[in-house]
C-alpha cells in the first residue's frame, strides 16, 4: 500500500491510497497525521483503518505534482512539532566517500571510517539489546520540509547544495510516548558537501538545509534490498545518473538499531510529535564531481516506492554575507 497526500480542490489536504494501481482518495477528511492517530486510538493497522475508510474518486498523482499541489507524505499543523534528522555511515560503501574528504594522510583512518568500521561491526546486533550508536545528525524543524516537485533552496552562503538520495522513516508519536512507525518514503536529504569537507566539525551546519520527502509513503515493511537510481537532470541532458541501495541487506546497521538510538531520548517521544528520519546512503554525485547549478533537477526513484521524487535546485544569490541583525530589547 502507498499513501500520500495532495491538495484537493478546495485547497485542503487530502490523502490518497494506492495498492498496484489507480491512486483514489481516501473517503476522508481528515490528513494522514489524524489518520494516523485515529489508527493508533483504535488499535487498527494503518492499512487496515485506511482500508475501512475506502476510496473515492481516482486521482492523477502526477499531475498533482505538475501542478504544484502534492504535499509530503505526512505533514504537522504546527511544523516546530515536526522532527527533520538522519543518520550517516550506516550504508556498506558509504564511509569511502566520506573518509577521502577527510583524510589528512593516506595511512591516517579518519573518525569517518572508525564510526562507519564500528557500524559494521556492532550495528547489527542480536536479540533484544542495542547495538552500537552510528552517526546523528539534525536537519531542521518541518520548516525545512519541501514538498515534491518544488525547489530545494541553497542560501547564499553555502559553498554547494547536492543530493543525497535514501529512504526514511515516518513517525507519529503517540499519545503515551511510543514511537510508531507508519511507513517508509524516499528522501532527498539535501546537503552541503564542500562546507563538511572544510572540517569534520562542520557536518553540523552543512546539514541545515531543506529536504523532501516522497511523493508516496509505503506502508508496511521495508524490502530487504531497496535498488533504485538517481541522477541529475540539466535542461534535457542527464549529467549524472547511478543506481542507490538501501534496504537492510545493505546497510551496516538494522532500522531497529537506527530507531532506538533515535528515540532513546526523551525529547524525541513527546506525544503528538512527527519524526521524519533518514537512513544514509552511499551515493552522492558530488563523489564523483558533480557540481550541481541553478535549475538542475534531482530525480530519485525505486519502484517498490511508487512515483519518483523530483526537486529542482534553486541557488539564492547574495554579493556579499552580511552579519544578521538581532534585535535587542
């Protein structure tokens, strides 16, 4: 089952559903977060509460996209109630990029692949206790969450703004304090890779900056290999294209491990909250050079996800980084 969410005609959010086939609205008013919450309360399956909604009429998900009207899968009314964060080094590849930005020396091993060997080594655990803790980091509230099709806007102080495509997982935080995860969606967890380069104590700054999320949220497990492709559209010509895995078979950690060490923190499992957090990759274009521009498309997709997520790259312009004001009172 996919799911995800659209602006309908009277200009509300309205939720969709897909199952191998046509997308047709879901008979309800309500966003995926109340659906989801109502879930929760009545101690039903996603799939099944959506299934006792039913459907409507059918839907052209595409053309919501064309038309500007898609929204992210699951959104928050008020978006300082919506979590942006990801993990990194948690993919089997993924420290090589990483480690040759960093390394001052051939021989030297850099934090990067003692945090991505220790991955490896201790990110799968067995049974019921906690494996070890990968690499964290914060991208921002639901204010930075971009809806597919629209731009993902690089400031003007960033040094570069590039892709990185994984999936990540959708939570809503129920009203006791448990996490519950309602689906999976592919992320374009935008990032500044020359500003992290500088310093590895800029990974911080380089990752506050937008993402998307989408278009469709798969509800139900995760396939055990995730294969898909992304790639770099310059007006008609493709300037960069190369297949991603993800999925566990690939990956150094469980999603299990990954979620614990998220919501570990009492912070995280504040009822009512929403948690968008991604997984990692091992694919980034700026690897092999690529120095994405102004208009460039980013083009993610993987079929057990549905349609592809699309964003284009808007670069703000600015001469000069003035000091920002802060008002005094």
């Amino acid at each position: 089952m996919l799911l995800s969410q659209y602006l309908n005609d009277a200009g509300r959010p309205q939720v969709a559903v897909r199952d191998e086939g046509e997308a047709r609205a879901v008979q309800s008013e309500a966003t995926l977060y109340q659906i989801a919450l109502d879930a929760i309360a009545a101690g039903a399956s996603l799939r099944d509460h959506v299934n006792a909604l039913g459907t409507g009429d059918v839907v052209d998900l595409e053309q919501m996209v064309a038309e500007g009207r898609m929204l992210p899968p699951l959104t928050h009314d008020d978006p300082a109630h919506l979590h942006l964060t990801g993990t990194g080094l948690t993919h089997l590849g993924s420290a090589s990029t990483r480690s040759s930005m960093h390394a001052k020396a051939a021989q030297d091993e850099t934090d990067s692949m003692k945090m991505f060997r220790m991955g490896v080594e201790g990110g799968k655990p067995d049974g019921n206790t906690a494996g070890v803790q990968p690499e964290w980091f914060y991208k921002g509230t639901g204010a930075a969450l971009v809806a597919p099709g629209q731009p993902l806007q690089s400031p003007a102080f960033a040094l570069d703004g590039g892709e990185e495509p994984e999936l990540a997982g959708l939570y809503v935080i129920a009203p006791d304090g448990t996490p519950v995860r309602i689906g999976f969606a592919l992320a374009n967890e935008f990032s500044d890779h020359v500003t992290e380069r500088q310093n590895y104590l800029f990974l911080a700054h380089s990752k506050l900056r937008p993402c998307s999320v989408g278009p469709e949220m798969l509800v139900g497990d995760l396939p055990d290999s995730v294969e898909g492709i992304s790639r770099i559209m310059r007006g008609d010509n493709v300037i960069f294209e190369k297949p991603f895995l993800s999925g566990e078979a690939n990956m150094s950690h469980t999603i299990r491990n990954l979620e614990h060490h998220h919501f570990k923190y009492d912070l995280f499992r504040q009822p009512g909250d929403v948690h968008v957090h991604m997984f990692g990759t091992a694919t980034l274009s700026f690897a092999d050079g690529v120095k994405p521009q102004d208009g460039d498309v980013f083009e993610i997709e993987a079929p057990a996800f549905g349609l592809p997520l699309r964003n284009a790259l808007s670069q703000a312009t600015q001469d000069v980084e003035t000091l920002t004001d802060v008002r005094v009172i």
